[in-house]
C-alpha cells in the first residue's frame, strides 16, 4: 500500500510538472502530415480534418496568421521595451520537411512578457509572410519559438517574428548559408554549425504589434502571444530562394493563409512619450 501511495503521488508530480497543455503545444515535427498547397487533401483548407487533435486549425477563433490593419490597430505607449535576454550557445540546424529550423540545444536564453518568462527553443522561417501589415505581405517571416516552464501560466508559449523584404542580404542568415546548402533536399537531416548568437537575429524592441493568436502549423495550438516587429528587416533573393530549395516538398511557399481576426485586439507597441 506503502509503494502504491508513493508511485500514485509520484504519478500526480509528473502531471503537474508536465501540463497537458504544454505537450499538445509542440509544433508537428513530421511535416509529411500536411501541406501547403491550395486544393490539396492535406492544404491548409483540410488541416483541421486531418486528426482530431488538429481541429483547432478549423474551428479555433484565435488562428494566426492575420493582417494587421491600422483600422483594427491600438496604439499602446510603453515606457519600457521588449525585454530579451539571448545568449548564445550550441544549436543543430534541421530540414523539417517544410521548412529549416534552427533548435538551441542548451540555455539560450529568455524574453520576459507581462512578468513571464519564455525560454527560447527554436526559430524557423516562412515564405512569403504569413502575417501581413494593411494587407502588404513580405518576402520572408521568421519565428522564434519560447515556452514557459510556468504551469500556471495561459499563455504557454510566446513567438516573436521578423519581417523581411528583398534588398541586402541578411547577416544571420549568411552565417548559415553554407549549412543550408548542405541540406538540400536532405529530408530529417540535421548540420552542427555550433555556436549560434540568437542577439544577432535583430528586431524592434520598441515597436512591435502584439496580440494573441496560434501556432501557424498543427496542431494550430491557441493562446500563443504573438510579438511581431514593426522594422521590417532586408533579406536577398538568394537567401530566400535557398531556404525554399533546402526543403523537399518542391513548393513555391510555405505560409499558412490568413486567418480571421474576430475581433481580437490588437496592440502597436511604441516607446512613451517624454513630457
């Protein structure tokens, strides 16, 4: 009885430090799920039909992407700005199937929103952009995923993008070049490029729009906290091109279309005035 009591409290622990809601939150790794395309049995249209735990991506109404229109924008003026705390260490640079991602191995460090902290796991890029400004969409978006390890949080995860559009090439994405092109059409393979610096992926701290929507991939988990970057930042048309040749699905795109916004709010973020 002794032993049954200490492996049912043992048992109990192991939910509490693991919510359920933290393990349905991990982005789909195997991409061969689904698709991008229009039309397709597995496009974004029948996502949510797909498994069950994807119904969200059908039926939620808090989907991200969404545009972010001035009509539907307001302006929040903050004394402090977006407090990130990066640093960098080992990461592994995969081919998911759809997309590359870079995932930090040990502690890259953390962005603290509303007092909790989001500890970063990975970043990806997506083109074009999936979410738009006053319907213009840009060349590429990348993501940088954050979880808490906060049980009594809503919000378990936190994304913070960066938009691009074609001019200059983009300095992080530089130091990554020769790795992508090892990946090629390398389907589930993975490169150690080392050390990566997450304080060398540059964005606003101080303008940025922020609401709460999903992931943008099943299974479609709500309640994220969506950071978006107000500068758009400058990436080749090399780079982009490479990003969507590394990957095996042959597709032009891989952005989730837009999504409604119910009426969600939504907040630009700029620094407080100075009387």
């Amino acid at each position: 009885m002794v032993i049954d009591s200490i492996i049912g409290w043992l048992l109990l622990l192991l939910v509490v430090l693991h919510p359920i809601s933290v393990v349905k939150a991990q982005e789909v790794e195997d991409e061969r799920e689904f698709d991008y395309a229009r039309g397709s049995e597995k496009g974004p249209e029948k996502w949510g039909t797909l498994h069950k735990e994807w119904s969200l991506c059908n039926k939620g109404k808090m989907q991200s992407p969404i545009d972010l229109s001035n009509s539907r924008v307001d302006i929040v003026q903050k004394s402090n700005k977006l407090s990130r705390n990066y640093k960098p260490t080992t990461a592994i640079l995969i081919n998911r199937g759809h997309d590359i991602a870079v995932h930090w191995e040990g502690n890259a460090g953390s962005i603290d929103i509303n007092g909790t902290s989001y500890s970063l796991q990975q970043a990806h890029w997506h083109s074009p952009s999936e979410h738009t400004i006053n319907g213009r969409r840009y060349s590429l978006e990348l993501h940088m995923v954050h979880k808490t390890t906060d049980p009594t949080s809503k919000h378990q995860i936190a994304v913070i993008a960066v938009l691009y559009k074609i001019g200059k090439p983009n300095p992080f994405l530089s130091k990554l070049v020769s790795n992508i092109t090892s990946l090629v059409k390398q389907e589930n393979e993975h490169r150690h490029p080392g050390v990566i610096d997450p304080r060398e992926i540059h964005m606003s701290c101080r303008r940025y729009y922020s609401y709460i929507g999903s992931l943008t991939v099943p299974p479609c988990t709500q309640n994220v906290i969506w950071t978006i970057s107000k500068k758009v930042r400058s990436v080749s048309l090399d780079q982009v091109k490479l990003l969507r040749k590394a990957v095996h699905d042959h597709a032009h795109k891989n952005s989730r279309p837009l999504q409604r916004d119910h009426l969600r709010d939504i907040q630009l973020i700029v620094p407080k005035k100075r009387n």
